[in-house]
C-alpha cells in the first residue's frame, strides 16, 4: 500500500510539472517546436531514475549478515528523512512552483530551448524519480519485491493517468486537498520506515535499546511531523493579519 501511494504522489508532482511546461509552451506557441526536447528530458529523467533504483537494489544483493542489516537500516531512515523533506519542500513551494517553472522555460527559450529545455524537464522527473526509488528500495526490504513491485506499478498507472486527465482538463482535483492527505500519507509511511529501520539496526548490533525505542521513535516521528505539517498548512492558507496602525484607525 505504501508503495502505491508514494509512487502515486510523486508520479503525480511530476506529471504536473511536465504539464505546466507544457501549457506554457503550448500558450507562448512553442510547444510544436519543443515539444522533443521536454520528452527527452522526460526520458533522461525516468532513465536516471531507474538506474538509481537498480544501484541500490544490485548493491544490497552483495552483502550479508550484520552489514546487510546496517545497509538497510540506514537506508530506511535515509528514505524516511527524504520523502519526509521533499513533502515539506513541496508544500513551501506550492503557492510559487508554477511562476517558477514558467521563469525557468522562458529562460530557456530565450537562448533557444535545447539542452535547458531538456534540463528543466530531465530536474523535474528525476527529483520525484529518486525520492520514489529510495522509498521503494527501503519499502521492499519489509515486503515481497512482487507485491513492492506491483503496488508501485499501479501507483505510476493511476498517477500518469490523474496527470493526463488533469491537463487536459477533463479532471477537477483540488490540489490542496490531494497533497494534504497524501502528505500526511507519506509521513506515516516514513514512521513506518523509522520503526523498521531501528528494527535493523538493533538486530545488527546496536542492542535491545533501539530495538525497543524503534516504536515510540516512530509514533513520535509519525504524530510530531503530521502535526506540524497540518499547522504549517494553516498557517498558510490563513489571511494576514492587519497591522496595527490598520487595526486601529478610526473611521
């Protein structure tokens, strides 16, 4: 289920960031003559992030015992603070992430689209692409690779499709609310990482103490950033305050 979810969300960030360029190429009339140069990065992107994903999961396969456990352990609790920062990372930059894609585009225009072009596409994919190959890496060590693989496969479907239906306009999702709920998702899945990856690194050698602060670590991890994740969120949305010289003016 986590891995549906994660590779969902994160499929989904990109697709929306591919569509935004997209739509600015199409609305500025150059999307018929860039359009390559976005795919390719699309491309590069989605390669890059494959190739990641095979390194960490080749590697894993070449060690055993204690070291075995170490590697995994760690990389659980590297995968629960990445997917965990990229979700705060997201909601600062919801409100700014569209002008700043057009900036980056008309910027690459401007000197003729090409390699920039291909760059800003290639980011876009391959920063959602590695965040989704860690978690998935972590995700699997606690799961058979089939159900990992499987989950993740239809998360990817249902997010190129949600991406699809969006941009062309026959989807009315609010945003906020998706990435609220998903966000919260994935902060619970990072929990869960946290717990497993403590789990590891006490069978490991680190003793019985990491083994037994593993669930307490990861309801606190869990409860704590869920918490201010929603609180950040309304702090957001809610209207600024009016200055005092404002607030005490007289008619």
């Amino acid at each position: 289920m986590g891995s549906f979810f994660i590779t969902m969300r994160e499929g989904f960030e990109a697709a929306l960031i591919i569509g935004l360029i997209l739509a600015y190429l199409q609305k500025t009339g150059n999307l018929r003559e860039h359009a390559r140069e976005v795919w390719m990065g699309v491309s590069l992107g989605i390669a890059f992030s494959a190739v990641i994903g095979a390194v960490l999961f080749a590697t894993v396969g070449e060690v055993e015992g204690t070291a075995e456990a170490l590697y995994e352990g760690f990389g659980m609790l590297l995968a629960a603070g990445v997917v965990t920062w990229m979700v705060f990372w997201m909601r600062r930059q919801a409100a700014t992430i569209g002008s700043h894609l057009r900036e980056q585009v008309s910027e690459s225009l401007r000197f003729g689209g090409g390699a920039a072009l291909v760059f800003v596409a290639f980011v876009g994919v391959a920063r959602e692409g590695v965040e989704t190959a860690l978690f998935l890496f972590a995700s699997t060590e606690e799961s058979t690779p089939v159900v990992a693989v499987t989950a993740a496969s239809l998360g990817l479907a249902a997010a190129v499709a949600l991406g699809i239906a969006f941009y062309r306009g026959a989807l009315r999702l609010d945003l906020r609310k998706f990435f609220t709920v998903t966000g919260v998702l994935v902060i619970l899945f990072a929990a869960w990482l946290v717990f497993n990856g403590l789990h590891e690194l006490g069978e490991a050698g680190g003793g019985e103490v990491l083994e037994a602060i593993g669930p307490v670590a990861a309801v606190l991890y869990g409860v704590g950033l869920t918490w201010i994740y929603l609180r950040g969120l309304r702090r957001a949305e809610a209207p600024p305050a009016p200055r005092a010289a404002e607030a005490t003016a007289q008619p």
